[in-house]
C-alpha cells in the first residue's frame, strides 16, 4: 500500500479520469457524512496527492467560503492537481455519482421505507462518521492552536455555532476578520 | 407552465448558493420554505422524506437539493437544481484557488491561512458536536464516536471499517 502511495507521487500529477474516479469513490461509499475525514485518508495518507498542511488551509478556506465545504473542498485539491480541468474533474467527481444514486433511490421506494434493521445500521455508520469529522476537528484545531488568541478564537467559534446554535454566516463575518487581523499583525511583528 | 418551473428553481437555487456555508444546513430551513410553502412542490411529509433519503444515501448532504428538484421537475429539475446551488460558489472558490496559486507565500496569503485555520476548526468542532448530540442511539453513538475518531488519528484503519463496525455493533445492541 504504502509503495504504491510512494510510486504514484514519483509518477507526477494523477490523470483527470483518475481525479474523477477517486473523487467519486469517496463520494459513494461515505455514509453519515464525514466526507473531509475520508479525503484526509485517501488523499493525504493514502495517495499523497496532496500534504497535510496544504489540505488543511484548503479546508478551511473551503469552510470560510460561501458553498457546501466538500464541494469546494474537492474543487480546492483538484485545483493543486491539475488546475482548472482537475478542479472540474474533482467537483463532478464528488457530486455526480452520488447524486445519480440519490436519484435512483428516490426512484426505487415511491416512500422512504422505513425497514428498522436498515434505519438502525445507517445510525451506528452515521455514529462512526461523526468520529470521521471530530478527527478532522481536532487536526485542525491541533494545528491552529499557536498562541492564546487562536485557541481563544477556536473556543469561541465553538461556543457561538456548537452551544449558542448561532447562524454560521455572521459568526463567520465575526470571527473570520478579527482572526486574520490578528494574524497578520503577528506575521508583521515576527518580521519586524 | 412546464417551463417555467425550471426557471424557478433556478431563481430560488442561484441566490442559495452564495448562502450556503458549511455542510449546507445553512439553507435548509429555506430550501424547505420555498418548495413546501412558495411553491408547493411537494407536501411536507415528502420534503422530510427526501431529507431523510438524502442522509441515508452517500455522498454530500446538500444532495437534498438535488432530490428537490428530481420531485420538482423531474432529471431537467435535478440537473437544474444541483446546476444552480454548485456553480456560483464554484466559481468563486476557482477564482479564490487562481489567486492562490498565483500569489503562492506572501504574506497577505499566509495572514488568511493562519487566521482563518481556528475558525475552521471551530467550525467543524461544533459541527460534530451538534451531529453527536442529534445522533439516535445515546451513550452508544457517542462512544462509536471517540472511539472511530481515536482509531482514525492513531492507526491507519480505513473509515469503511469503522462505519462497518458502527452499523454492526448498533444491529447487536439495538440502542
């Protein structure tokens, strides 16, 4: 496994069709959400297409920016891929095949049907795909904690959307100003 | 008016997408309005139905969108709908991920990045613990939780494993 990780980045940037069936891969079989958590793994650690640093500020940029985080996410790392045909490539990846699935579902059961064994496997899967994001959370915050404002910031953050059940886009507008003005006042004083 | 309902559930869809932050849950409470209450697409009973279609199914969740317009108009209505909720966002992060690259390291870039990486963190955080604390299944979802979320930052055990064993370990127990 990992000599074929090790062999496929000497081999250069993957191809668009492989782009596209990787995205889609991880489109299909990610139950219960925690889709980030699943290109963490392939991408990173698996294929190492892409480092962990260089997926996380892709992560949160995709977070900060307006759309559906994976959607951006897959456009971001397409991007570092192969550019403007690699970001398209990502993006049908992630939503084409599953939507197709969705659709064929809706199809299928006129109703939704309720078998119970079915209900209550999808909600142990969507437990250990709650696990898949806290992972990511915690990558995140790990790597985000430098100095007490950050982690002040992460904290709040938390509290505003987890706790007070805030809207995401003002806290955003809050939280996402004041951070980088932080930031960028301790990048100028390092250099200073 | 055939027609026109593709052309609403691009008026309705286009706006959405710059509203959209997140996993989408952003919109949900409007997506709902304007099918069940606007429009009349569907009744409510079918909105919380396909809601909960699109939970079941892989892939992203925002593919409620899609299943709206599938009930709304048909293949042209998913096509139009998931269309329209994607691609002015899209655009937006593709011109956000050309600046990137063309300004790759300075400063202003590297200011963004840090600032913008506890807010993210923040947000996925709370976006856990609100799935945690809307999980069926108690004590159980949450202890599947840790313990997928341990396995996953100290061992290389692939995801499906752990999604395998969260479903057969809730069929034995019947939380």
């Amino acid at each position: 496994m990992a000599e074929t990780a090790a062999e496929e980045a000497a081999a250069g940037p993957p191809g668009l069709g492989e782009i596209f069936l990787a995205f889609g891969k991880i489109g299909l079989t990610s139950f219960g959400g925690g889709l980030s958590g699943w290109m963490l793994r392939e991408f990173v650690q698996n294929r190492r297409w892409i480092s962990e640093p260089d997926f996380l500020n892709g992560l949160a940029l995709a977070q900060a920016f307006p759309g559906v985080n994976v959607v951006n996410l897959s456009l971001w790392i397409g991007f570092r891929l192969r550019g403007g045909p690699g970001a398209l490539a990502g993006v049908l990846g992630i939503v084409v095949p599953a939507m197709l699935v969705a659709i064929a579902a809706v199809a299928a059961f006129g109703e939704v049907a309720q078998v119970q064994a079915v209900h209550v496997a999808l909600a142990g899967a969507a437990a250990a795909a709650i696990g898949l994001s806290l992972q990511m959370g915690v990558r995140t915050a790990r790597r985000a904690a430098r100095s007490v404002v950050p982690v002040a910031v992460i904290v709040a953050t938390f509290l505003a959307i987890g706790v007070l059940r805030l809207p995401l886009l003002p806290v955003i507008a809050v939280a996402a100003p004041f951070s980088i003005a932080h930031a960028a006042w301790r990048l100028r004083q390092r250099r200073g | 008016m055939p027609d026109n309902v593709l052309l609403r559930l691009l008026i309705v869809f286009l706006p959405l997408s710059f509203l959209s932050v997140g996993g989408g849950q952003s919109i949900l409470a409007d997506i709902h309005r304007q099918s069940v209450d606007v429009y009349g697409w569907m009744t409510d009973a079918r909105f919380l139905d396909l809601f909960g279609l699109s939970r079941m199914t892989p892939g992203p969740g925002s593919l409620l969108v899609t299943l709206v317009g599938w009930q709304a108009a048909g293949w042209a209505g998913a096509l139009v709908a998931t269309a329209a909720v994607f691609t002015p966002s899209s655009l937006l992060v593709y011109g956000l991920a050309r600046l990137w690259a063309r300004y790759r390291g300075a400063p202003w870039q590297k200011a963004v990045e840090a600032g913008l990486a506890p807010v993210a963190a923040g947000m996925v955080l709370a976006a856990s613990f609100t799935l945690l604390q809307a999980a069926e299944g108690g004590v159980l979802a949450w202890a599947m939780a840790a313990v997928s979320c341990l396995a996953l930052l100290f061992t290389r055990v692939s995801p499906f494993l752990l999604l395998g064993a969260g479903a057969v370990l809730f069929l034995l127990v019947q939380p």
